[in-house]
C-alpha cells in the first residue's frame, strides 16, 4: 500500500513538471481513437493510406506536444527563476 501512494505522489510530481506529457499521450491516444472509428467509413482510400494518414496525425501531435512543453519549460527556467545577483 505504502510503495502505490509513493508511485502515485511521484507520478503526480512528474505531471506537475511536464504538464504536456500527459497532454500528448491523450492526444495521441484521441486521435487513434478517431482513426479505428472512421476506419469502416473512409471509403475508396485504401487501408495502408489511412493508416499512414492516422500515424502522421498522431505523430505531429505528440511532436507538437514535446515542442510546447520543451518552449514551456524553457521559459520556466529563464523567465520566471529569479536571476541570481553577480559578485
């Protein structure tokens, strides 16, 4: 019980440091979602394009996410952090 309530503390740590992370397996996970439902309806495109069509969808936004969350945490580091004073 103990070792659950300290992976659950450390999880929600790391989600607090790297709130895109999170955002980025949901999107993913959406959007693969979406391409299994749509999989009976796309109609005379064959099976091989809409799966490559869903990879790259899925893809570009996990990529997306990294890139806001890198650009987040670059501003974390130098914009916010109080500048330590120079001797």
């Amino acid at each position: 019980m103990n070792n659950y309530e300290e992976l659950e503390s450390k999880l929600m740590r790391k989600v607090k440091e790297n709130p895109f992370v999170p955002a980025g397996i949901a999107g993913c996970a959406a959007i693969v979602a979406y391409g299994l439902y749509k999989l009976k309806s796309r109609g005379n495109t064959k099976m091989s394009v809409h799966l490559i069509h869903m990879r790259v969808a899925a893809q570009g936004f996990v990529v997306g996410a990294m890139t806001l969350g890198v650009v987040y945490s670059m501003y974390k580091e130098y914009f916010t952090k109080p500048r330590v004073q120079e001797k």
